[in-house]
C-alpha cells in the first residue's frame, strides 16, 4: 500500500495544532494547580475580603414609614461630638444613606469586634447606637429595624412608643426565661457581678427587672403524639 505523502503546508499545520492542544493543556493544568494549592479567599456579602457587611431598615417610630436617613458606623464611641445635631465619633469606619424604602448596608472592618452607628435625618431626633457586634459577616445592625421619633411627636405617641417597648422587652425575657431557666437565673446573677454591664444605670434597672421574670411553662408535647 503506498504511504500518503504530506505537503509542506500540511506538516505545518499539524505542527501548529500540536502546539496548540499542548498550550491549551498546559493552561488547564495550570488552573487545576491554582485551585487546589492557592488559599481560597472568602468574600464578605459586600464583595470585599477586608469586611464585614451589615444591613439594617430605618423606620418612623410612630408610623412605621421607611425613612432615608444618613448613616454613619465608627470603630468606637470615642471622641463624641455633636454637629447640628448629629453625633460624630474620632475613628470613622463607614458612611451611607438609606435609601426610599429605609434599607441600607454599612461594610465594617472584619478586625473589628463592635462598632458604633449614628443616625440622621431631617425632622427627626437622631440617635447613636453603640452595642453592634461585628463577629458575623451579614449580621444586622442592632436593634433593626431601627427607629427615629419625628421631632414633633406628640404626647400620647411617645407614650404608645414606650408602652410597646416595655411590653415588648417583657416579652423577649419571658421566653429567654422560658427556654433555659437554669441558664437564665445563673446569666442574672453572672450580670449582677459585671462591672461594665452594672455601670449602666439603664442596664442596671433592666437587670434589676428581668430577676422578677417569671419563666413561662412550655407545656409538654401530648403522649399521643407520634412522629412521621
């Protein structure tokens, strides 16, 4: 049988795709070797490696109405000062503004365990907020949704506010007391020994408070009850 002759062109050709297959195999090759020996780096909801992000809703107290507000978070509450009304701290972390339904996200620096947050916005009395943990990427900022008192609240308003608040925090004791009573009596009294906890006159009576919680019974499941 007589052998096909190949052409010059043809001996280029096929020296050319070899060339390619091997370049193509030696990028494949390549990546499998990023993946697998390279750390992988884990992004924040933000996009960003260096932080933590934190959402959170503003809201009237009153109406319940998103409300854009500016928005400021602060590694710390050193430093305060108030500007037209508005708190400023020394070490500023991040700045935003809610937008029309009230929604915002602040990105903090994953270093840090906590963080302070101001709020603002015309015709309502701003507020600071200290106590924000930033152990958790997409944690929400505390106390969301927040809530601002319009500067012309009336009376009976902030008298409802408070009602619900106390009845409200009433409320979360009952059942914290209610899940673990062994837990909860022993955190009282771990409470009731912290310096910096009891050093708050408002924490102080809020602990004071909770110690007269009476744990509700959580009533046994019916005997009958059979699991699927």
């Amino acid at each position: 049988m007589a052998r096909m002759r190949w052409s010059d062109d043809d001996h280029r050709r096929r020296v050319l795709y070899r060339k390619i297959l091997c370049a193509s195999a030696a990028i494949a090759l390549a990546g499998v070797c990023a993946l697998v020996l390279w750390p992988t780096t884990i992004l924040s909801q933000s996009g960003r490696s260096d932080v933590f992000a934190h959402p959170g809703i503003v809201i009237d107290r009153v109406t319940s109405k998103p409300i854009s507000a500016d928005i400021h978070a602060y590694a710390s509450a050193k430093g305060r000062t108030l500007s037209g009304g508005c708190a400023a701290y020394d070490e500023s972390v991040d700045a935003t503004r809610s937008d029309f339904t009230g929604r915002f996200t602040l990105t903090v620096d994953r270093r840090l365990h906590s963080y302070v947050i101001s709020y603002c916005s015309n015709g309502y009395i701003s507020r600071s907020d200290t106590a924000n943990s930033n152990l958790t990427d997409g944690s929400r900022v505390d106390g969301d949704p927040v809530t601002l008192f319009p500067d012309n609240v009336d009376e009976t308003a902030y008298v409802a506010a408070l009602r619900a608040e106390f009845s409200r925090s009433a409320s979360e004791l009952r059942y914290i007391g209610s899940a673990k009573p062994d837990y909860y009596q022993a955190a009282l009294a771990r409470l009731a020994h912290d310096p910096s906890f009891v050093a708050d006159p408002v924490q102080k009576g809020l602990l004071d408070g909770a110690g007269a919680v009476r744990p509700l019974a959580v009533p046994a499941p019916p005997s009958n009850l059979r699991v699927q």
